[in-house]
C-alpha cells in the first residue's frame, strides 16, 4: 500500500472522528453509531470512484495554480449538483432535502476541495487525494442524513 494512501486514510478518518465528537459534544448527537459504521465502508466505495474521476480531471496539481485547480473542482461539483437537482425538482418526488441544505453542501465542498488539494500536493497522488475526500464525504452523510 502506497504510504500517501495510508497517510491520507488516516487523516480523513481522524478528521471525521473528530468533527463528529465535536458535533456530538456542542450541537448534535452525530457520533457514529454501529449502524452508522456498517454503512461507512459502502458509501466511502460508492464515493470513490467520483472523487477519483474528478482528480483525473483536474489533472496533476504541478500544472495549475492552487486557485485555477480549487474553481475547476467547485464547478464540477456544481455542475453534478445541479443536474443532481434539476432531476428532482422535474420528477417532483419531494426529496428536497439536498436543495435545503445547499449551504452546508457548498461549506463542505470548499472545505473538502481545499483539503482534496493540500493532500494532492503533498502526495502526488490523486488516488490518495480521492480516498481523503470520499472518507470525509461518507462522515458527512452519514452525520447529516438520518439512518435508520
């Protein structure tokens, strides 16, 4: 196993336990559950794929500037937002929850884009970079959207 893939797996996940014990502390009872970690492996692999596909598509951080390659990740990630609900609000099935917590999805966004890059600059690894940002998207969804 790559030692960037290792690193940036364990920092996501340090990350998450401590935004979640932060959360569970202050504001919300978001630490994760037994059925929360059962679900945590199949959504980190259902969000890996994008967040790998994504950093192919920015291409290596060397030939851009950080802020060229920050706005070229945000408008990706709009672009599959907004198709994302386009499709719900035209099959009307009421889910609209996404569209109520757009200022949370874009808070998080910026803020895991920007992690997504210092890690690919630090490693060189866009597989590494896709792993951090899926296990932070997978915390996330698992502590803003109910499961039961």
């Amino acid at each position: 196993m790559e030692i960037g893939i290792a690193r940036s797996s364990f920092a996501g996940l340090i990350l998450v336990l401590l935004f979640t014990a932060w959360l569970e502390l202050s504001l919300y009872e978001a630490w994760f559950t037994p059925a929360k970690w059962l679900r945590f492996p199949f959504l980190f692999l259902a969000f890996l794929p994008y967040h790998f596909a994504e950093e192919i598509c920015l291409g290596p951080a060397a030939n851009k500037s950080a802020r060229r390659r920050f706005a070229a990740g945000l408008s990706l990630r709009a672009v599959a937002w907004g198709a994302l609900a386009v499709g719900v609000l035209y099959l009307h099935s009421g889910e609209i929850l996404m569209v109520l917590l757009l200022p949370y999805f874009v808070l998080l966004t910026a803020l895991q884009r920007r992690g997504m890059d210092i890690v690919h600059q630090e490693t060189s690894s866009a597989l590494a970079s896709a792993v951090f940002g899926a296990i932070l998207l997978a915390g996330f969804c698992l502590v803003i959207f109910p499961v039961t």
